[in-house]
C-alpha cells in the first residue's frame, strides 16, 4: 500500500542513503501468481518508498534510484505519509546531492 504523493510534500535535507533494497513479494496460488517489487532507501532521515507517483506526474523512480547511492548525502522531496500500521511509506518524488550546484 502506497501513501498519495499528493499530500504532505516536502523536502527532507542533508539525508545519508544508508542502504538500499528492492523488496519482493509474491502471492497468489498455483495457478495464478503476482509479484511486486518495491524499491525502499533507507536514510538518516527516514525511510522511504522509490516509486512512480502518477498522481504529480512523477515517472522517473528507476532513474532516481539509480542516482541515488549509499553514504551519500541528498536531499529529497517526498510526499506522502509514513503509517507503521499499514506499511505505508511517504514516497521519494525529487533528488538532489548535496555539495553539487
């Protein structure tokens, strides 16, 4: 489940990407199975969700975590919310390195 990108827009600054992971989950039975992956970074700020947010136009989510790389330092708009209960994670909508003009 996905927090709306919509909301909550903000930059979260001087952020160290600390790990990175696709989670993969896979469901369904024998006869029909449906497999997700998430791209997740980890940060000194947060958590966050690297993924397409259509609701502002955001498409790019594989070139953003591509850009992104661990122990570097960013700041990042996100949008969203982050609720623990229902797995929702605020979702990474821009990328920009510190220390770079």
């Amino acid at each position: 489940m996905s927090a709306c990108a919509t909301q909550n827009q903000h930059w979260e600054k001087n952020c160290t990407v600390t790990a990175k992971t696709i989670l993969t989950d896979v469901s369904g039975d024998k006869n029909s199975t449906s497999t997700t992956r998430t791209k997740r970074v980890d940060t000194s700020c947060g958590s966050y969700n690297v993924e397409d947010a259509w609701e502002v136009g955001s498409f790019n989510s594989w070139d953003l975590w591509g850009k992104l790389q661990e122990g570097k330092v960013y700041d990042l708009k996100v949008g969203g919310i982050r609720n623990g209960f229902f797995s929702m994670f605020q979702t990474v909508i821009d990328v920009k390195p510190v220390g770079h003009a």
